[in-house]
C-alpha cells in the first residue's frame, strides 16, 4: 500500500497486541509523512493514559496528526480552536433557559469527547487556559455547582506556537505539568515535502482513515502497559535521573514525584511498543526528553537540550 493511499480497513479484535499497534502506527504514518518518532511518542503517550502537547511553527501538521490519531483510535473528537476571546464557558458548556419547561438545561461544551484537540492553546488567555486542569487531572469538570464526569478514555491533545510569536500566553507550570508528553515536529525532509506538494491536502487523508481498534481493545492496550515490568534497577535509574535534575542547581526547580511517575508510564508504553514485556533503560532513554523537556526550566524557558544534557550526565547503575 502507497503513502498516498490512508483508507485502511477496520482491524478485528483477534489481533495480537504486536500486529495492532503497527497497524495503528502504519495508518497514522500514511497521512503525517516522515514523521515516525513523533507518531510513536504520540501513541505512545496515549497507552500511557496521558495528555500530549504539541509545540511547533503553524503549518507544520500539528492538527493533522491529531486527526490522524482520533480516526485511528476511534475516538469521539472535538476541535477548539483557543483565541484571545475564548472563555470557559465556550469549552465546559453552560445552562441555557428552557422556556418550555421553565427551567435552566445544561449543554454540553466540546470537552464532552473522547479526544479534543486544543488547537493553538497558547493563544487564549490564561483563564481559559485553566479550564482544562481538571479535566486534564481528575477526568471531570465542576459546571453550575455539579460535578459532571468526562468520557473514558479522556484525552487532550493541545497544540502550541511558539512563545516569541504575537498574540500568545505562555502556559504555567501547573498546566504544563498536565500534560504527559511534549514534542515538537520540525520540517519534513526536502523528499517528503516534495510529496506532500505533488498530493492532496493531507486532511483529506486523515478523513478517510478507518478506525484500527475498538474502544475496549484501547482501554485494553492501556491496562496492558500498566502490566509491563519494570525491575528495581529501572526504577532506581529512574531515581538517579529525578535526584540530579534536583540538586544540579541548574534548573528553577528538580523533576517533581509525577514526572517521575509519567517518564516510568511512558517507557512502559514504549517497551509495549517495541513488543517487549519489560522495561529497559533503552525505553527510558527513548522518551525522557519527551516527557521531562517540558519540567525543566533552565532560568525562564523549558528546553529539550537540557533534558538530553541531563541524559547524557546519568549513568544507567550497573
């Protein structure tokens, strides 16, 4: 099958974990060309039960690779598009009047789906901003004094400009902890983007992608990667990662006991990627920067170089 070809047939359930997973990555990777290590990270942090930033210039297939995601994993999935106008109430819903019964009903925002894309989060005031975090922590939102429960599996999938462009808020640590993985796409390489001017708008491919898993297989996959072992040398290399980003000195503060948690989720996630039942430090490695780059802050700014620098210091104990 060519890269130009999306429309992929549903997989049954009888399908190993090993041939699911490639199917799911082989779909998403015909319609977001050249990109295979973000597309990994980004199911990846979904396996993992996490939410996944997105940062990069506009134009680069961030929304594309969402959409990619949400027909592939077939997910319910809403787009909000954040703007310096945007309020809460515009994402969460509110109560409307209902003259026939004379009463107040409450209707649903877009956060009411299965996956919602943040598009351009950064771009809305921090107010707004804020009212993802519970959702994003506690799969719920508190609206009109009730509390209302979130679809399960619950995913947020934000993009975001970088920071030195007109019109953006910066997202606060709190919120940028919430999020399990950050990675960024870059330009494609001059082959693919010769592609990707000889075909069709890639949005047109990613409509066309057919769901490659059920929504229990998912939620299957997600309580696997929970099982994937991790032996206590892992964790103690984990350790030793989390003890130097705290007492180096170079950074505003160390890796918090949830980060430490996300990067041993994630590499459980990635070690079930590369069918494999147990952790190596290989899966660690492979998705640090992705999970740590975005904690880190080096004076005012997060950095993915300090996070391989930080790496490259720690030694895997022997």
């Amino acid at each position: 099958m060519s890269q130009e070809t999306a429309a992929v047939t549903t997989i049954s359930n009888d399908q190993s974990t090993a041939e699911m997973i490639q199917s799911i990555l082989k779909a998403i990777n015909q319609v977001v060309l050249g990109k295979e290590a973000q597309v990994k990270l980004a199911l990846c942090s979904i396996l993992g039960r996490g939410h996944l930033l997105i940062e990069d210039l506009p134009g680069m297939g961030k929304t594309t690779l969402a959409h990619s995601l949400a027909n592939t994993l077939g997910l319910d999935y809403s787009r909000i598009q954040f703007t310096s106008d945007l309020l809460p109430a515009d994402i969460l819903g509110s109560a409307i009047y209902n003259r026939d019964e004379a009463r107040f009903d409450f209707q649903e925002g877009p956060i009411f789906s299965q996956l919602i894309l943040a598009d351009e989060i950064n771009r809305a005031t921090p107010k707004t901003q804020s009212a993802l975090l519970e959702a994003m922590a506690e799969g719920q939102v508190s609206i009109e004094g009730r509390t209302r429960e979130l679809p399960n599996p619950f995913f947020v999938i934000a993009t975001q400009n970088p920071s030195y462009q007109l019109g953006t808020y910066p997202l606060p640590e709190s919120q940028l902890d919430r999020f399990f993985m950050r990675i960024e796409l870059g330009y494609p390489a001059p082959e693919i983007e010769v592609m990707l001017l000889s075909g069709k708008d890639r949005k047109q491919y990613a409509d066309k992608i057919k769901p490659q898993i059920s929504l229990d297989r998912l939620i299957s996959l997600q309580a696997e990667v929970e099982r994937v072992t991790t032996s206590d040398l892992l964790k103690q290399y984990i350790m030793l990662l989390l003890t130097e980003s705290r007492e180096s000195g170079e950074f505003g503060h160390g890796l918090s006991p949830r980060a430490g948690i996300a990067l041993q989720r994630a590499a459980q996630a990635w070690a079930l990627i590369e069918e494999r039942d147990y952790v190596i430090p290989e899966d660690v490695q492979a998705v640090f920067v992705a999970v740590v780059g975005h904690r880190l802050f080096a004076g005012t700014d997060t950095t993915d170089g300090t996070a391989e620098t930080l790496l490259q210091r720690v030694k895997v104990p022997i």
